[in-house]
C-alpha cells in the first residue's frame, strides 16, 4: 500500500515514496511558468513584468 499526503486543498495527493526520492536528490520537478499565476502567488507574466518597470 502507497502513502500518500496532500499538501493543500483541491492539489493532488503525492507519494511518499516521491516526496523521499525529492529529499535525496534522486528525482527533478519541472514546472512551467504557468504554475505562478493562479493564486496564491498571482505573479505576472513576462509581459506583465515589463509593463511594472
């Protein structure tokens, strides 16, 4: 049987087995900057940003 844990609400349960191998080094998250706009974080877009300067 997998354990597994949730870290926020409406995300998707993960491995332990995953969150493991992340504290050893032995797996990499790719993320795409898409994965900062939704709250809570908000941050802008590229465009967004150099609009701001």
């Amino acid at each position: 049987m997998t354990t597994s844990i949730v870290l926020g609400k409406d995300l998707p349960p993960l491995p332990m087995e995953l969150l493991t191998a992340r504290d050893h080094g032995e797996v990499l998250f790719i993320v795409g900057a898409g994965a900062s706009y939704p709250a809570p974080s908000s941050l802008p877009d590229f465009g967004g940003l150099v609009a701001d300067i």
